[in-house]
C-alpha cells in the first residue's frame, strides 16, 4: 500500500506564513511520495466558534484556495470536508473510551489555548477533547505521517497512545502515525509573540496583497531595547529577522544586514524594506496561482466534494474494520 498523509487546518481564516514552514511547504513537496489527505476541520474549529457558524462556511472555501495557491496538485491531493466525513465522529465516540480525563487534562498545547482563549462559560468537552477528534482524524485515514507545527505534537503523540490501545485491545486495525515538523517548527508572530496564529491577529497572511504586506512588514515589532538605528541592536529572537533567515533567500544580504544591525550602522526601516522585497518575491507566484482558482469558483468546490467524496470511501472502509475488530458487527 502507498503511505499516506493526513494533516489538516481549521477554517479560521486564510492560511498564513507559519503554516506554509510549519506544514504546507512539506505537504507540496511530499504529495507526489504519499496518498495525500488535506482535512479543513470544520468541526474541529466549531469546538471554539460554534456561536459563529457562518465564520466558517466562508473559510473552507479561502483554506481550500490556499492550497491550491501553495501547489498542492488537486488531480494528486484529496482535499476534505471532517464534517462531510461522519464516520469520523464514530470513530471519536469509541476512541473516548480509550483516554483518561487525566491524560486529557496534561495536554500542554490544550491547556495554552484554553487560557488564550477565555472562555466565558467554562471550556467546552468539545473543544476540551478536541484531541480525540484528532487522534479519529488521523487514523481513519491510516495515515502514516503527519506534517504539522510543534504546537500540534501532543495531539500525534495522543493518537500514538490510542492507536496502541486500540490495537492491543482489538486487534492490529490502526496504523501509529509520525509527525514531521516543517522548517521553522514554530514561526513567530509580526508582534514578537511565541506563534503566529490567525486567533492572534499577528499574521502574514500567504493571500496579502502587496500594500497590506508592505503595511505588516513595516509594523513589526523588532528588537524594543534598540531606540535609535546608531544602537546597537539583537538579532536572535528577532522576528524581522527570524523571517530574513526563513524567506530571505539571499543569504549574504541577510548576513550583512545582522553584521550592521549588531553594530548599530543600519536603521528598522531598511532591514523590513529588504525583508518585505523578499516576502513579496516569495509570495508573487502564491497570489498568481490563488487568483486563477478564485476566478473558477465552481472548479475549486468542485475539487472540494471530489477529495471528500475519496476520502469518505476510505473513512468507510476503516469503519468497516474498526467495527469488526470491536465486535460490533452482529448481522454479518
Ligand atoms: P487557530 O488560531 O485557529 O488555532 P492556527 O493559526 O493555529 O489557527 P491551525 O489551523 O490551528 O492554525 O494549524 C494548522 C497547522 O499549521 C498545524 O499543523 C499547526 O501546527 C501549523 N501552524 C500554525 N501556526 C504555525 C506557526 N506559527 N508555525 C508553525 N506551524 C504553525
Ligand atoms: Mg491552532
């Protein structure tokens, strides 16, 4: 059997730099090795923004022009709908009964997102075990490998857990999935903050168009001990110039740049223009390709409902054999 790919992103937004280093960049350059299976998890992101619905309907179709933007070859790639894959909440309902409240409760990357986000009424179960739902994600696919940001190794690591449990338990069905990190295994944020995230609002976003980059780029936040370009400033934790070493492909300019940076000979504004010609480089054939998807609007759903429609036949087929093994198959 080929090996396969799952990884996903949740329709919050359009998608943005860190998930291009984090995840994207390796699902292009990986899709034509592995099945391939790219989940907008809508349900996944209604576990935090189930009182606005109507936020995501819009943003499965942008994540799903993202990836046509980036590369990713819609005749090779199934793209996928979770909540048109029902079989995945099954999965989840029988997974549940393989993980702990305590397990549940360590998860670091769950805890960090529960406090960023407040919630007013209390955490949801939903989003709460949200790495359950992974976990089903993941291994209804069969998938081998996931490409995914540092941020999501505690869910592979989850699903590693309840693979094993399921298969000592029932019988050798699932398959214990690997996480591969991207480049930059956490891109920082334009405001300086640990990770870029669209729930931030510190984004870049791939789909910016050139005076909204240039706009971003300039506002960044650098190095805040430096006031004047004659101080001598920091280069390492850095964004402006944690983005020079990710996107920059000169890299003697970028060399130069910290040498005069450290000594105080070069000024805010000239590292970010140089950095903002890089990004715009970088970004132009992006907004090439998104553009030409975004004038055939029905070619891109299209492309949607035909990966969901593949992948649902797959989910089927687990089930089949999830079912078998848990002995839940009594009329056949
Ligand atoms: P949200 O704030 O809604 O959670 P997000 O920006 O964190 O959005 P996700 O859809 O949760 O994006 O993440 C999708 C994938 O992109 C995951 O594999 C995640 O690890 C990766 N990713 C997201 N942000 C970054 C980042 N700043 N650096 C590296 N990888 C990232
Ligand atoms: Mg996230």
């Amino acid at each position: 059997m080929e090996k396969r790919i799952l990884t996903g992103d949740r329709p919050t937004g359009r998608l943005h730099l860190g998930h291009f280093v984090g995840s994207l960049q390796n699902r292009v350059r990986l899709q034509h090795e592995y099945d391939t299976y790219i989940l907008i998890a809508d349900v996944q992101a209604l576990t935090d923004n189930f009182e606005h619905p109507e936020m995501l309907r819009q943003n499965v179709f942008e994540v799903a022009l993202d990836y046509l933007a980036v590369g990713l070859d819609p005749e090779r790639v199934k793209i996928v709908v979770q909540s048109m894959v029902p079989e995945l909440a099954e999965l989840t309902i029988y997974f549940m009964n393989l993980v702990t409240v305590a397990t549940l409760e360590r998860n670091p990357t769950v805890k960090e997102e529960i406090k960023q986000r407040n919630f007013k009424r209390g955490v949801p179960v939903g989003f709460w075990s949200y790495p359950i739902s992974q976990a089903a994600d993941i291994t209804i696919f069969k998938a081998h490998l996931v490409p995914v940001g540092e941020d999501q190794l505690p869910m592979i690591e989850q699903a590693r857990e309840i693979v094993r449990r399921f298969n000592g338990l029932y019988g050798k069905v699932l398959i214990e999935p690997r996480a591969m990190l991207g480049t930059v295994a956490r891109l920082p944020g334009t405001d300086g903050g640990a990770k870029m995230s669209k729930s931030l609002n510190n984004c870049i976003y791939l789909s910016d168009p050139p005076d909204t980059l240039r706009k971003r780029v300039m506002s960044m936040f650098t190095d805040p001990t430096r006031i004047h370009p004659t101080d001598p400033g920091h280069v390492e934790g850095n964004p402006v110039f944690t983005y020079h070493d990710t996107f920059n492909p000169d890299k003697a300019e970028v060399e130069e740049l910290k040498e005069r940076y450290r000594k105080g000979t070069v000024g805010d504004v000239e590292v970010k223009q140089k950095l903002h010609a890089a990004l715009d480089a970088f970004l132009a054939p992006i907004r090439e390709r998104r553009a030409q998807y975004e004038s055939t609007p029905a070619r891109v759903r299209e492309i949607i409902m035909e990966g969901t429609r593949k992948a649902r036949a797959v989910a089927q087929q687990t089930m089949d054999e999830v079912r078998s093994a848990m002995k839940l198959s009594y009329f056949e």
